[in-house]
C-alpha cells in the first residue's frame, strides 16, 4: 500500500511515472536451478543475502502439467 500512495502523491504533484514490473514466476522453470546459483555466483558475484534470497526462491518453485486428449467421434 506504501508503494501505491507514493505513486498517488508523486501524480497528484504532476510528476511523470514510470514503473518496471517483473514476473518471474514462470522465468526459472526450464533452468537448472544449481547452474543458475553458480553463474549468479561466480560470473556476477552474487552473494550473502541476494544469493540465499534466489536459493529460498528456487527451492519453493512447483509446477504442473495438464495434458488433456481428445479423441474426435469418427463419422
């Protein structure tokens, strides 16, 4: 609610918004998710609480797959 008051304030001002929104529920689903930490790791250099921040993420990633066949009435 903060977030949203301020973006009220800053329009009631006349002030020109810009807001960036990222989903990345579905981004890490094809990824190895160990890969992923060693490259954040390593070749970006994250660590400490941003590192175990993306670790808790990924460990918590489900998803599912529905595949429904339908077969056609032959006439």
């Amino acid at each position: 609610m903060g977030m949203f008051d301020d973006l009220l304030q800053e329009v009631d001002k006349g002030n020109v918004i810009g807001l960036f929104l990222l989903d990345m529920s579905a981004a890490f689903d094809t990824v190895d998710h160990g890969k992923l930490k060693d490259v954040l790791e390593r070749r970006f250099g994250v660590c400490g609480s941003a590192l175990k921040w993306f670790s808790s993420y990924l460990q918590s990633r489900n998803f599912r797959v529905n595949v429904v066949t339908a077969i056609p009435n032959s006439a």
